[in-house]
C-alpha cells in the first residue's frame, strides 16, 4: 500500500514539473519581439497629437509593424512613443483599424532626427486572417496578413 501511494506522489509530482516546465516554454515563446505594444484606446487616440513628427516609412515583419519617424531633437533617445488604435473596426471587404502615432519630444535641438520603432500588430487582429491599417500622417494603407 504504502509503494502505491509512493509511486502516486512520484507521478503526481512529475506530472506538476512538466506542466510548470511547459506553461513557461508558453510564455517565452508567446513574448513580443517588437519594441512595443500597441495600445486600444478610444480616448488616448481621440486625444493624440500627431504634429510634432513625420512618418518616413513604414513595414511589417512577423507580427511587428516597424515605423521610422523624423523630428527635430538632439539624437531622440528621450522620445517616447505609443502606437494607439482607434478601438474600432471598419467593416469593409477587409476590416480596417484607425491608428496613430503619440511622439513625446522633449529635445530642444535643431537637428533632424530618424528613429525606427516596432509594435506588436497582435492585439488588433480581427476574425479574418488579415486586417487594413491606416495611420494617421501616412498616406497608405497597410496590410497586415496573420
């Protein structure tokens, strides 16, 4: 009896390991590679001035979308940024998602500068398997194929 009850918690404890041990390989590999999170805030995006900065280009790689900005500043390593999205989806042959981007520049330089940022696109993912992005201050429509 008392073997039983031995070989029970053996395979009771195993059992705990391996679930630990794969719900952190979960969270490693459910980790963003992007620089930042996109966040879904009617409110912050209503509220979001866009004047302060210029969209140079713009791609995706995985689920990134990777947006280089220019500014005036002294080399834009205080710049703060956020991707905010509208909280809304257009309803056309493919949805569309309204975003844009908040830049928070405190320099007081009269140099131009260039930066690239990446934001994790998973968050505004809609039912299909691809979804139209429009930013504001850029002329084109992204897609965005998951």
């Amino acid at each position: 009896m008392k073997q039983i009850i031995r070989l029970e918690f053996r395979v009771l404890l195993v059992s705990c390991f391996l679930l630990i041990a794969c719900n952190s390989d979960d969270n490693q590999l459910s980790q963003s590679i992007c620089d930042f999170a996109t966040i879904i805030d009617n409110e912050k995006y209503n509220m979001t001035i866009t004047d302060n900065y210029s969209i140079l280009e713009t791609s995706i790689s995985d689920d990134c979308l990777n947006i280089t900005l220019v500014s005036s500043g002294c080399d834009g390593n205080t710049w703060e940024v956020e991707l905010v999205d509208a909280g809304r989806v257009a309803e056309t042959l493919i949805e569309q998602r309204d975003l844009k981007i908040s830049l928070r520049n405190a320099e007081i330089c009269l140099a131009i500068v260039e930066k690239t940022y990446s934001f994790d696109l998973k968050l505004i993912r809609t039912n299909n398997n691809k979804v139209l992005i429009n930013i504001e201050k850029w002329n084109e429509q992204i897609l965005y194929e998951y």
